[in-house]
C-alpha cells in the first residue's frame, strides 16, 4: 500500500512551458541504452493510445517537456490507465552517470521525486529503485499490460464506446479458439493513417474503371443513392442482392447499416424494426441470403440433414401417435436440439462478418434509444429472421435436394418450436397452453440448452464489433465474389427507374442532393448530360420524408398526423377519390 502511495504521489502534472533539455544531457541520455529503446512521444499521443487500452496498461516513453533536473539522471515519462478511466501521468529517473556511490547501478530506474539527494542503498531499502522498467511494472499493481504505442494490436473495452455491450470477452476468447485451430486471425488497426489505409483497402473498386464513378455515386451523400435503390427495388428481384454483395464486398455494410438506422430510429419502435417493411430488417434479409447460406448447411446440416434423410418422426401429441411412443421421441428431440446447439457455438467463427456488423449496430442503436429491448431485437434477427427460417426449408439452402415429406417436416416444426422457445428469455413451455402443452417433458433441454446459445448469440455480435479481432473464416462472407453482372444489372435498373431515383433521394435528403447525384448519374446512364427523361424538378416535397426508408417514404403526399390540420383539410384527405384502387381480379382469387 505504502509502495503505491508514493507512485501516485509521483504523479507528473502538465509541463506545458517546461525548460528544453540541454544537449549533452540528452545526448548523455540517449546513450543509456534502457532509455534509448523508448520513443519521443507527447502526452497528447500517448493518452490517445491509452483511452483505448485497458485499465492498467501502461506507456514508456521520452518527452521534451520532461527534462531532467540532474545531468546525472535521465527521464522517463510513464503513463498508465488508472481504475477511474484516467490517464497518470509520471517520471522516473534512470541512472546515465554511474560514480562515486551510484558505480554499478547504471541504468537503474528510480521513483523517488530527487533520486540524486540520496543514496541507492536507501532507494533500494525503501523499494524505490529497480534494475530495468518491467520489474518496476511488476513490483507496482497500478501497472499491468505494457502497451506499443506503435502497434495496432490494442485491447480495447467494446463497452467504452458502447457502454450496453460487453461482447469484448466473447470475440476475443473465439479469436483465440481461432489461432489454435490454425486459422488466421487479422487484428484490425485501431486510429490514425493505419486505420484510413486499412478502410481505403477494404472500399477498393473490385471492378472495370469505366463502373468505378456508378460505384462512388452509391456511397457518396451518406450512401443516398443505395438507399433510394434499396427503398424503390422489388423484394425479389435481383437489384437488391447485387447492391449487397458490393456493399459486402467494399466494406460498407456497417457503415449503411449505421445511416440506415439513425434514419429509421427517429420514428421507429423495437417492433417496427422487425417488420419486414423496415429499412433494416430489408437489409438484414438480403445479407443472409447473400451470404448466410454457407454458414446455415455447415451449422444446422448436420442435425436437420440427418433428420431428412432418415425421415424421423417424433410427434409429441398423445392425440396423434401412441403415448408410448412419447417418452423415447422425447429422448430423441432433446438430443437433436442439444447437437444443434453445439453445431451453432463451434459453428461461430464461420458466420458471416457482414451479418455480425449488422447485428451489432442494431443491438447498439435499440439499446441506445429503447434500453433492454436491445437483446430482444437482436434475438428476433438472429433466430426468426435467419436460423429457425432455415430449419423449416432445408432445401433451400441445399441441406436436402428434395423437400421433406409431411412427417418429416412435422420433426423439423418440433425442433423449430424448441429453438424458438430456447431463444426467448426465459421461455419454457406451459401446460395451460393447449398448442405446447405436449412439449412440457422437454422444458430440462431449455435449462441445459439456453447458456450456451446466449453464448452463440454474444459471440456473432461482438465479432461484429468495429475493433474486435477479424477471423478470415468469418471475413469470407459466405463465399461472396465479385461479378460484373451486379453492376449491370444496377446500371440498367437506375437507367429504367431514373425519374422515380430522384423522387425518392428528394424524399430522402432534398431536392438540391437529387439534382447533384442526377446530374452526374444521367451521363453514365445515357451517354450525354442532356440525354434521359426530365425530372419532376420543383414537384418534390422540400423536407425529407419522416418515415422509414421503405417504399412508403417515397410517395410524394403524405396524410398529416391526425389533430395537426383542420377539418376542411381532414376531409379532404378522407374523400373517396383519394381512396387506393381496389385490387384486380386475379389479386382477389389469390387471396
């Protein structure tokens, strides 16, 4: 207690007019080679790398505004992240002359405050003088983890920039399975020109030179234009899967994702963002589909494969099969759904990256805005949006080649009913309830089970963490390539949908940001500035639109909020000839 005391009293305040360091004395200085390994930085350098590390690391380092007041003495700066959060800032002395009583102790570093005014016998009798920094730093419990400023490799507390998660635990330790497993792990730069080369690489144009301005149209404007193409494109049409993979491919799936949901959060519910009329769950959808399917055959084939091809049937209804039947159904659904859950936590550090950063950022933004709704939405993504779809359609992410028969599919609805029940806090079946009551013998797997898919579900969205370590495995997005036919099919549909591209990007920001991304977009669509359709310019709205980037958002009138216009204005609103068409034929037989 006594030893840290004095380290804290140590502690070096500002020098912001500090006398500079005569010549020989830090020539003297530099020629000790304990205090020539450590790098000139400032204060100002060294807590930026700091604020990022952990509590305890610690930063050797030199500094002009830290000079010595004996030339027998060199100084050397020490910094470190106290419990608190802040950074201390002090001074130890390394020994640069050793005479007279100091012979034999050169390079010994001090932190008493006027090392030269006593002797090192009473240094070393009042635990205040060692032989190198590091046992320094092992003797003082305020110094933990030793930090290169210089390299990008920087633990960093996901929860001190987000201060709702606390996934850093899981994606390190999956980083870690990782290495041992032999596969590669790339720690991502943390600040500075390491990190704008590192962006720069990842949003390198992948294809011909003549499609790279469409490209830089797409991102440009807080990604505007892709959020207009993906607000307007058919569900299922293509436009919307190729606009993805290049997002994918150009690392700008988080980034869009981010807009996408500052947008949507204005006037957003937990529930609206898991409509599929959300901006976010849209873009959630096409992702999984883009890249989710590998991950899917690889986690759920080998249990719901087996389930196929054996054709299994485990009813569970006493109405349906023979009671005596139940107990070994039973036996047998606990042990499918348990080797699912398995395959799911070794599965982790293949699932998708594109889809973690999504994940993460909405966990972030609903907790932000709705507080403990956050593990809920995450949870309804993850499992109803992406993993239970895909326990009921094998075949269509290529886990079968044929559909499963009736019986089979009754196995498979068994197990996505257990899943879904497992994914719910605190969820277990009731027998007050007459759809589930038959499945009460099975509440003991929900108990064995839960633990270890929270433990999935924290691992997949913390690797989507911006400073959380980069398995190659999940980097590979599913397999995603570059094909040239995404940009084709991009150029034609903004060609043939070019008026209904600047309505929607008026609606979106205004009238001025359509006409700039117009303008430059017609010459690339029709061969000339003036080529093209003309634009509806001066009949768009002149604020951007409240809603949500859906199609809705791009009509061009919206009814006001009840109770903000008059009576008049309500009627009007309330006529029948602003009633929507009724439906077609063909549409009323369908439904």
């Amino acid at each position: 207690a006594d030893l840290s005391t004095r380290w804290r009293n140590r502690r070096r305040l500002e020098q912001g007019g500090g006398q500079p360091v005569g010549s020989r004395v830090w020539k003297m200085a530099m020629e000790v080679p304990q205090v020539q390994d450590y790098p000139i930085l400032t204060d100002a350098q060294v807590t930026t790398v700091l604020e990022r590390s952990v509590i305890g690391a610690w930063v050797a380092y030199r500094s002009a505004a830290a000079p010595s007041p004996d030339k027998r003495f060199a100084s050397v700066c020490v910094s470190y992240k106290q419990i608190d959060s802040q950074i201390g800032h002090n001074i130890i002395y390394v020994c640069a002359r050793a005479k007279d009583e100091w012979t034999g102790y050169r390079g010994w570093v001090c932190i008493h405050p006027e090392p030269w005014e006593t002797t090192p016998q009473e240094l070393l009798q009042g635990n205040m003088m060692w032989a190198t920094v590091q046992e320094m730093a092992d003797a003082l419990p305020d110094l933990t983890e030793q930090v290169n400023p210089f390299e990008t490799n920087i633990k960093t507390p996901i929860e001190e920039m987000y201060n709702s998660l606390s996934y850093q635990g899981e994606s390190q330790e999956l980083a870690q399975q990782a290495v041992s497993k032999g596969i590669e792990v790339v720690l991502q730069p943390r600040t500075g020109k390491q990190a704008a080369e590192y962006q720069l690489e990842l949003e390198k144009w992948q294809g011909q030179r003549e499609d790279r301005t469409l490209y830089d149209l797409l991102v440009a404007k807080e990604y505007t234009l892709a959020s207009a193409v993906a607000g307007t494109a058919s569900r299922f049409g293509a436009e919307l899967p190729a606009l993805i993979r290049l997002m994918i491919l150009h690392g700008h799936v988080r980034t869009w994702a981010i807009e996408m949901l500052e947008r949507e959060m204005e006037s957003a519910t937990p529930l609206g963002l898991l409509q599929a009329e959300s901006s976010s769950m849209l873009l959630w959808m096409v992702t999984t589909e883009v890249a989710g399917c590998p991950f899917l055959a690889m986690a759920l084939g080998p249990t719901v494969g087996d389930v196929c091809r054996q054709g299994k049937y485990l009813e569970m209804d006493p109405a349906k099969v023979d009671p005596k039947l139940i107990p070994q159904n039973s036996s047998e659904l606990a042990a499918l759904v348990t080797d699912l859950v398995n395959n799911l936590s070794e599965s982790a550090e293949f699932f998708p990256l594109c889809c973690s950063q999504i994940l993460f950022e909405v966990e972030g933004a609903v907790s932000n805005t709705f507080g403990l709704l956050a593990a809920t939405t995450v949870s309804r993504y993850l499992y109803h949006r992406f993993l239970l779809e895909a326990i009921l359609a094998p075949a269509a992410i290529g886990i079968t080649d044929v559909q499963p028969d009736d019986y089979t599919l009754r196995t498979l609805s068994l197990i996505h009913q257990i899943m879904e029940k497992l994914c719910t806090p605190d969820g277990e079946f009731s027998r007050a309830d007459a759809q589930e009551r038959h499945l009460v013998p099975l509440n003991h797997v929900l108990d064995a089970c839960r633990a270890k898919l929270d433990g999935f579900t924290a691992t997949v969205v913390g690797m989507g963490a911006p400073l959380a370590p980069v398995l190659v495995t999940s980097a590979d997005n599913g397999g995603v390539e570059f094909q040239q036919e995404d940009v084709n099919v991009l150029h034609s549909y903004l060609k043939d949908r070019f008026v209904e591209m600047f309505s929607s990007i008026s609606d979106i920001r205004s009238e001025a940001v359509a006409s700039e991304i117009t303008q430059r977009l017609r010459p690339l669509l029709f061969r000339g500035p003036t080529k093209g359709p003309q634009l509806p310019i001066g009949h768009a709205p002149s604020q951007p639109h409240p809603i949500g980037l859906t199609t809705t958002a791009y009509q061009s009138r919206v009814p006001p909020r009840m109770g903000t216009e008059s009576p008049a204005v309500t009627a009007q609103f309330q006529h029948r000839s602003m009633a929507l068409n009724p439906p077609s034929a063909s549409s009323a037989e369908a439904s």
